[in-house]
C-alpha cells in the first residue's frame, strides 16, 4: 500500500468507531471496537460526536432521519453485551486476572481466566490462544509477547487489527498501549516488539478485507480531512 492510497491507522480506527456506531461492523470486528470503548472511555464521546455528524448528514441528505440517537443504542448495546455475554458465554467466576485485564463483552468470548486458557507457543516469547470466532470470515486470538520479545516479520491474509490490553508493543508506526488499536492492511509487513519491562497481551482480529459500508465515511472524511 502507499501513503496516497491507504487510510491512516487512525482514520481506520475512527472509521471504525463511526461503522460501529451505525452497528455496521462483523460481531468480531464489533467486540474488538467495544472492548476499546471499554477501556477507553473518552473514545465514547468520540463515537458520540461521529454520530452526530453523521445523524446531521443523513438528515441533510435523506428525509428520514435517524431518530433513535445511534450513541444510545451503542450504550444500549454495551450493556446488553456485558449483562448477556456474562450469563450466557461465561464459564465460571472471573478471576482477579482476568477482570483486570480483559474487559467485556471480550472476556466473555474467552470462556474462562486468563491462566486457564489453552495457549500454543507460536514461536520464541509467543503465544497464542485462538478465541472461537463467531464468523468465519475473521479470526479473533489473544497474543502474548514476552517482555523485549519482537514477533518475526509477517503479513496476514486480509486485514489485522490489535488491540493492546495489557502492557505494549511497538512498531514502525509507534508504540501501542493499553486501549490503543493498530491497524495493519494485509499487504503491510510488520514486527511488532512488546514492551522491554512489562511485554504485551493483545486481542488481534484477522481477516476480511474490511469494508466500510457505511456511505457517510466518504463525505464525512472530505468535510472533516484538512
Ligand atoms: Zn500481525
């Protein structure tokens, strides 16, 4: 990809934000946008701001307009996920570790703590637990990089998006910490390095490509680029 042709990582996270909001995005590319909402609260009002503008443009455009503000049901939605996800998925108690770490609706797709999980080495300081995906288009794994330990250069089929949830990671585009979210398209080559002192638990979504279908996305980027 070229600088002339791709989104920013974060125009796609933004982008990402606003599909979510018009509940546009596959379940595993949601959950990953609703556990960021989760650890990064602040992005909730970013989400509602996008909302917004886009509520304002449809209603410019279309003469049905978006009555029920899409930030409610966002709202609506977290909670749904975090008091269904916990009683239906859940298995058992969570742990102090887990809590902590892995915020809903997440932590209820993992099925148990942490500790518990059935993680496979996948190289020298990596490991990998493979979260069962709700959709077959896209796998959704918890990563764990030992601290200093850099992931061998790779590509993915389709697209790759990375949520830190614990510690952090650095790349070509900068250091990702807790609630920040890389994205990579599936012609990038990558290496990400965890962190020297603390290494890195992420929550990575593989696949697609993603498309964004919300057609806002074109006009509200030529109204918002500068
Ligand atoms: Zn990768």
């Amino acid at each position: 990809m070229t600088e002339t042709e791709t989104m920013s990582g974060k125009d796609v996270a933004d982008e990402l934000l606003l599909d979510y909001a018009s509940g546009a995005l596959p379940e595993p590319v949601s959950v990953l946008v609703a556990t960021r909402l989760a650890l990064r609260p602040e992005l909730r009002a970013e989400c509602a701001a996008f909302e917004a503008i886009g509520g304002h443009l449809l209603e410019e455009i279309e003469p049905v307009s978006l009555k029920r503000s899409a930030f409610d049901a966002v709202m609506a939605e977290i909670a749904a996920d975090e008091d269904d996800g916990t009683a239906d998925r859940a298995a058992g108690p969570v742990d102090a570790e887990t809590g902590a770490l892995v915020p809903e609706p997440l932590r209820s797709y993992l099925g148990g703590p942490i500790s518990g999980l059935a993680w496979r080495t996948r190289g020298p300081g990596l490991e990998e637990f493979r979260i069962p995906s709700p959709d077959a288009r896209f796998e959704m794994s918890l990563l764990r990089i030992g601290p200093g330990r850099t992931v061998p250069s790779h590509r993915h089929d389709g697209d790759e998006l990375t949520l830190v949830l614990d510690g952090a990671f650095s790349d070509v585009n900068g250091r990702y910490g807790r609630g920040d979210l890389a994205v990579n398209g599936s012609d990038d080559l990558h290496a990400p390095a965890a962190d020297p002192k603390d290494g890195c638990i992420c929550f990575a979504v593989t696949g697609g490509p993603l498309k964004f279908s919300n057609p806002l996305i074109g006009l509200y980027d030529r109204l918002t680029r500068r």
